[in-house]
C-alpha cells in the first residue's frame, strides 16, 4: 500500500500538486524550477485566474499557516478573501497576538 500524498505549492506559478510526503526531499516547481512550499493534506487550491485568492494564500504561507488535517476534520478556519486577512492581521497588531494565531481565529473579537 502507497503513502498518502500531501499538497505542495508553487506562488509564482500559482499551481498545486499532490506527491508523496517526504521531509528528506526538497521539491521543485516543474514549471519554474522554485522551491515548493508544503501546504498539507487539507489544501483545496484556488483557481488559477483568481488573484485575490491567491494573495490571501501567499499572506497566510508567509505566516506560517498550513493546512493540516486534524484528528478530527479539517484544518480549521482559515480566511479566504483579503478582507478577512486585514481584519485579523489589524487585530493581531492591537492585541499583540501572534499573526499566525490571529489569522486561523474563527471570529475576531
């Protein structure tokens, strides 16, 4: 039996691609030749054309959310448009809260 396969990610390109988990491994882009950014199990890519959305993906990977399944579900809530991204990033520069936690919040309070 194989192993299960995780998401890997190319921003410049804005292509995803599923290939086995291998942490010994450094994956490059077919396409560019960049370095792929390991996103998890639970990733579901945008579209292509969608811009907006790929610019919310790139502010979440720079903060170093990723997409992991959990033991029970889905990786959480994570923001899926540039409003819901400022929202919580103003948040996070008001509390003091870390981005990365800011970020995944449900609701801001």
């Amino acid at each position: 039996m194989g192993h299960a396969k995780t998401s890997y990610v190319c921003l410049p390109c804005r292509a995803s691609y599923k290939q086995p988990y291998d942490t010994d491994r450094q994956r490059v882009c077919p396409r560019c030749a960049q370095r792929l950014i390991h996103v998890g199990s639970a990733f579901a890519a945008p579209r292509r054309r969608d811009s907006a959305a790929w610019r919310t993906l790139s502010v979440l990977l720079h903060a170093g959310v990723r997409f992991h399944k959990s033991c029970c579900g889905g990786p959480g809530y994570r923001p899926r448009s540039l409003s819901e991204v400022r929202e919580r990033m103003t948040y996070a520069r008001r509390s003091g809260e870390p981005f990365a936690r800011a970020l995944v919040r449900y609701e801001v309070p």
